[in-house]
C-alpha cells in the first residue's frame, strides 16, 4: 500500500455530494482515475448505516491497495479495520483518537491557520489538511484561507500537508504553484458527471506539475 | 461500584433535557438522590464537546463510585475510560462496539420488541433498556410499547432489562407492576426542578416496592 507521505491526490468520499449515487461505485471509480487515498465520510449517517458503508468502500480500496480513512468516528475505523482517522478541529482529540485506534494507523487533523497546523503536529498527527483554501459548497460556514497559507504551513511543519477546499481542475495550478504538493478533492470528484475522468485529470496536473519542478 | 445488574434506578444525563443547566451538577444532584448509574447522552454536541464533558461527569460519578456509561459513542467511551457504552438500534452492532471496547466494559443495547431484546441478548449485550414504555418528548418519533411488553421480555431473557421511555413517579408504580425491576428516566430527573429531590422519590419507590415482593 502507498505511503501517506507518497499520495498525491486524495478523494473524500462524501455522501452529500456524490448525490445519490453508490458510493462504492464513485470509490471504484475514484481511486480508477488515480486516488491515491479515500476517505469516507457521511455526517448524517447513523453509525450502523456509516460502518456498513464504511465496510463496503474498504473492500473496494482493499481490491486496490489504496488507504482508506475514516472520517471522525475513531471507534468505527477500528471497527472496520480502516487505515485511519481523519479528525476535524471539533473531533476528538489527537491523544484520545491514538489511545482508541493504537498505533500504526494514521491520524489526520483538519487545520485552518498557521498555529492550528503547528499544533496538530504536536501532538502527533501523521497528516494535515490544510483549507479551506478557496470557499466550497461542502462547508459553506467555514469561508477559506486562501493560497498563501500553504507555503507557511509547508514551510513550518515537517508532515504531509494535504491542502483542500474548493480545488477543482480550474484552481489546482494555482494550489501547486503556491506551493502545495498533495490536495484533497470533494466535489470536484464526487460531484462530477464522471468521477473517474474527473480523478485523472487532477492527477495528471499534479504528475505534470512535480515533474516539472 | 454496583454492579449493573444490581442497579434499580438509572438516569440518563441529557443535555438537551437539563434545560441549560450544568450537566455536572445535574449528576451530582441524581446521584445524591438515588441514581445508581448515569448515561451521558448529547446527540447534538461535537466529539470534542462532548468528551470533555463526559470527562467532568465521569469524574462526579467517580467520586460517588457510581458507573457512567457513554450513550452511542464508543469511541469516546474507550478514550475517556467509562464504564460501558449503551447502543440504540441504529448505533454499532454489539460485535463491533466489543473490539473497540474490549472485554471488562458494559454494553448495553436499547430494544423496542421482543425479537430486538432477543437479538440482543444473542450478539452479547451486557444489559437491554426496553422500551419507550411510554411516549416521551426526548423521542418524540418512538411511539411506545406499552407495560405489556416488559413481562414477555423479563421471561425471554436472562440479561437485566431496564426499563425506559416517559416514566416518572406518575407511572412507575404501573411499570414496576407489570414486572420492571430497574428503570431509567431522563426527564423525570434532568427536567425535574429539584433533580436531587425527583431521583430520590423515584428510588423511594423501587426500593419499596422491592422490599414488598
């Protein structure tokens, strides 16, 4: 299985914006395109509904040696087996998600400035989401921070920095160039007519890009 | 500490029940009326939220030696160590919430017939609620089963049952006669102007009742 620090383009799984279609079949179709990493999450789910889902996407990264993270519910990617958790600033925090999850599976932490990315490696997160860099439809409340935090939190924390928010094919250029090497897609993926074609032309950019630099 | 099976009088700490008061005190109060184990339920807060004060109330419990189990969240359970974990019908299956929880911990599972109080039992529930006996606005969607469910259920199973679902000391002497021997309330405390007062009532009653049959 690939490496946290090695993924380039990591697909969030979202139940809201993927629109009522199976999720499996926008997983399969993801990590097709070139995901390198899932994460699932589904805030309206019960927990049964959620891990029983959850089940279903980890079979699909499983056929495929991707990792597969789950969002917030520490007790359920355990349950599941999954690679991870991924924690929101209201989530848990990072001590108590290790204590549950023990070690070897990764953690992530949502950040949102300089002091939130420098404390979340502090206390241990494996990764760092870094956003919302531009506004999205996904977390309308949480307005964005714009590219130029990216290069100061890559240049202040030694972890994967996986910067998210509103990256679509039309800004990726611009999160890269900025500085970013890994990004985290919702809509842009889940929401699109094709996820798959959708997933390979984030990927292609993000390839052409580092080979380049 | 008591054993579950021996408790008679369980009180769900709720925070949307306790009107805006502190949850801590709320606990203190129940258990110096009688509570002979808390659950701490808040569906609407954040993990974070809701594991510190799970922590606040762990520690009141502690000091009176008096169980606290996490409603739903089993993953908060394990990281502040409570007691148990109690499940409703659409939380994680009972296998799940045991590998997660690991061995020496409760689990109980809240059931509405008598085939879900059976199922129970079978996946290895440490106790079943029952219930709602009556129609109550903490769920307001439940309907009720009514006192006639709880002897057919005390019958099919071996594990303690525990009563619940509207009762306060205007019904409890019906439930008690159709078979309970332990129930739990939540706003028949948390709501309650005097809580201290309203659990020692309730007590009052089980424990008499007890002593009569």
């Amino acid at each position: 299985m690939i490496s946290l620090s090695k993924c380039r383009l990591y697909v969030i799984i979202d139940r809201a914006a993927s629109g009522g279609r199976d999720l499996a079949d926008v997983a399969a179709a993801s990590i097709r395109g070139g995901a390198d990493v899932l994460q699932f999450r589904d805030k309206t789910a019960s927990a049964r509904a959620f891990m029983k889902e959850a089940e279903r996407l980890l079979s699909v990264a499983r056929r495929a040696d991707v990792p597969l993270i789950i969002n917030d519910r520490v007790d359920i990617a355990c349950a599941v087996g999954a690679d991870g958790v991924h924690l929101g600033q209201d989530d848990l925090p990072l001590a108590a998600a290790r204590r549950v999850l023990g070690p070897g599976r990764q953690i992530g932490r949502s950040t949102h400035s300089l002091e939130q990315a420098r404390d979340a490696e502090a206390e241990g997160a494996d990764y760092l989401g870094c956003g919302p860099i531009f506004q999205t439809p996904t977390k309308p409340d949480a307005g964005s921070v714009g590219t130029e935090l990216i290069g100061r939190v890559m240049d202040a924390v030694r972890l994967p920095v996986v910067c998210i928010g509103g990256i679509d094919r039309g800004n990726l250029a611009a999160v890269l160039e900025a500085g970013a090497d890994r990004v985290a897609v919702v809509r842009a993926v889940c929401a699109a007519a094709d996820p798959e074609s959708a997933a390979r032309e984030l990927k292609q950019t993000l390839e052409q890009f580092h080979a380049r630099v």
